[in-house]
C-alpha cells in the first residue's frame, strides 16, 4: 500500500510523523525543562608534574653529564586533564499554547537549549518557534499549515573536530603538554601555546557557526465525496 502512494521510495515502507496538535477543550498553556549533565567518563592516567620532571632530569642524566631541566623546588605542576575538562550542563525549556474548537485547531510552542559542553567556550545556543494550524474554511474546505523556525549559534574552539587523533586536536594537546606550568621546550615557535599549552586554544581561538532554519509547509484538502478527498 505504501508502494501505490509512494512509489519506488515506499518499497521498504514509509514512516509518517504528524507532530503534535491542538485537543478538543479550552485553550491549554503547557511548560517543561530539563537539566542534563555530562563530564568525561574516563581519565588517562598520566604523571604528575613532580613525576614527570624528575623522569626527564634522569633521563638527560643518562644522556651524559648535562644539567637537570627542571628544578623540582621551583616547578608549578599541572594536571591538563583537570585544568580543562569541565561538567557540561544542558538545559531545555519549552512553552506552549494549544487548543481546538469546531473549525480550528492549533498548537504554538516555543523552545531554548543551551547546551556548555564538557571543554569550555564549546555549546550550543538554540531558539526554535513551531506552529501548526488546522482551519475549517467550509464543510468541504480545509486549510493545514506547518511552521518551524530555528536559529542555532554552535561554539566549538580550535581543534575540538571529530578527529581527535589529529595533531591539533585538544585533546592531543592536554595529554601531550608536559604537566607544567610556564615552561619552555626549544625550539620555540609560539611563546602562547609553549607556556598555557591547551588554554591558548580555549582563549586566542574561536568557532562559531551559525544556523537559521524555516521549514513551512501548506496544504488544502477538499472533500469530494464521502469516500474520497483531495489534498493537495
């Protein structure tokens, strides 16, 4: 049956969504929310400062008679993973309005999203207005109309794209930057990213993408006969 309405787009079945629409009554006024949180679900194990600079003065000691890189009395340590990484908070709120008389049904919402995602100045920021409309013109007649409008703001910071294998990525860069505060490897090409390491990323890099979506749709359908009507 899907197949003779559908053609050859129906031949593994079709899926027909009718959003949501104004009950028989009075006007109703509706409100919901939700908070969701999100954090990393897994730490890698790394060493510390005070480990890590006392691995790479032995290791420069085996090298030959060199001095120590680091001084363990003056070194600020740093765990990157705990410096950057951060609980995502997401909170959705919706309004609506909808009802239903003899000639007219109606359903108007409203929503916001914000969702700050688990490495800071990333998320996304979403508006959307919907409004459906049914109207009875004649007893023949009617009239069907479908409004959403959307506008989404996504933040994202420097390498924070879906490869995070690759040499830029933020995540790289919080397990690869030694766990130490203000220090310099040579040789040095940017004097920001040698000494913050990840937060320059998060401070001296931006992504923002912006998203404005309308989908409308109309339709009319008349009533021929008992049996049959036609909905164009």
């Amino acid at each position: 049956s899907a197949t003779a309405i559908y053609g050859s787009r129906g031949a593994n079945g079709v899926v027909l969504i009718t959003t949501k629409q104004g009950r028989p009554g009075k006007g109703k006024v509706g409100y919901s929310t939700s908070t969701e949180l999100a954090r990393v679900s897994k730490k890698m194990p790394m060493l510390d400062g005070y480990e890590f600079a006392k691995f790479r003065n032995e290791v420069r000691t085996l090298q030959g008679p060199n001095p120590p890189l680091y001084d363990l009395s003056k070194i600020q340590p740093v765990d990157w993973q705990d410096d950057i990484l951060r609980t995502g908070i997401t909170t959705n709120n919706r309004v609506t309005f909808s009802g239903r008389n003899d000639k007219s049904n109606y359903y108007l919402a409203f929503g916001y999203l914000e969702n700050n995602g688990i490495i800071p100045k990333t998320g996304v920021k979403q508006g959307d207005i919907r409004f459906n409309l049914t109207q009875d013109v004649t007893p023949k007649l009617r009239f069907s109309t479908k409004t959403n409008l959307l506008y989404r703001r996504n933040s994202m910071t420097q390498s924070t794209e879906q490869l995070g294998s690759a040499g830029q990525s933020i995540i790289r860069q919080i397990l690869s930057k030694e766990p130490i505060l203000d220090t310099l490897g040579g040789p040095v090409i940017n004097v920001d990213e040698e000494i913050e390491g990840p937060r320059v990323w998060l401070k001296e890099y931006d992504d923002i993408a912006k998203e404005f979506r309308v989908l409308q749709s109309l339709s009319v359908e008349y009533k021929l006969s008992k049996a049959f009507t036609l909905r164009a």
